[in-house]
C-alpha cells in the first residue's frame, strides 16, 4: 500500500507521489498537474500556520473547536445508542427469547439464522444510506437514525 501522494509532499518527496499518481491515474500530464496543485496546497497551509503545530490549532480556534467537540460528541453518542451491544449480543438475545421445548443444538441453530438476519438489515441499510446520503443529507439521515 503507498503512502499517499500528500503525505509524501509534505516530507519533499515529489518525485515518489508523481510515480503514484502516475500508476493510478495512467496520465502523465495529469499526475504532473495533481502533485502541483498538492504542493501548492501545502504550501499555503504552512503559511497560514506560520510553524504553529496544525494539531494545536483545533483546540485554539473557536470555528475548529466547536467542529471538533460535535464530531467527538456524535462519536460517543453513537458508541451509547447501543447497536453494537445488540448486533454482537444478538444470537443470545434471540436464542433466550424463543420457546424452551426446541432442544439446545435447534435453539443456538435458530438464533444464529435469526441474527444473519438482523445483520444482513443493518447492512442492507448501510448501502442505502451510503448512497443516498448525498441526496437526502447528512444532517435529516443523522436525525432519522
């Protein structure tokens, strides 16, 4: 896996991120405008930063800040909702819920197919969000969900 075509920028190294992207876009011009511009684009953030660490910056400037601590907050708000705990639990819950005459090997059979289920749903719903998300907007699919 190569290291990407900025990252080797940032360090002076133009000459591996142009054989990159020259293997993935098959365009010499192309590659050639593409780290241009990627060193244009570094170039003015380290203006702007001025030697300030980038890193220091999120937590200096009000506007990042702010981005910041929503999207640590919609982290942890989607660790707390509790799907994973339900999706990894699954089987268990499924397999206490059913009836006591079926024998154990038929319960644990059943609740495993059950939760085959339950998982192809959430990841039927993962591609339907992926590619509807441009559409309908992040912010109504954060809400819906």
């Amino acid at each position: 896996m190569p290291e990407s075509p900025r990252w080797l920028v940032e360090r002076d190294k133009n000459e591996k991120a142009s054989e990159i992207l020259l293997r993935m876009r098959r365009d010499e011009e192309r590659a050639m405008n593409e780290v241009n511009e990627i060193s244009n684009s570094v170039r003015e953030e380290r203006e702007l930063l001025n030697g300030k660490n980038k890193y220091i910056e999120l937590l200096t400037v009000p506007s990042l800040r702010h981005a910041l601590v929503i999207g640590v907050m919609l982290q942890v708000f989607q660790q707390f909702c509790g799907i994973n705990t339900v999706m990894y639990y699954s089987p268990t819950i499924l397999q206490r819920s059913q009836d006591d005459d079926l024998t154990p090997t038929e319960s644990d059979q059943q609740a495993i197919y059950a939760s085959m289920f339950v998982a192809a749903g959430n990841m039927l719903m993962s591609f339907v969000a992926v590619f509807s998300i441009d559409r309908i907007g992040r912010k109504f699919l954060l809400i819906g969900s």
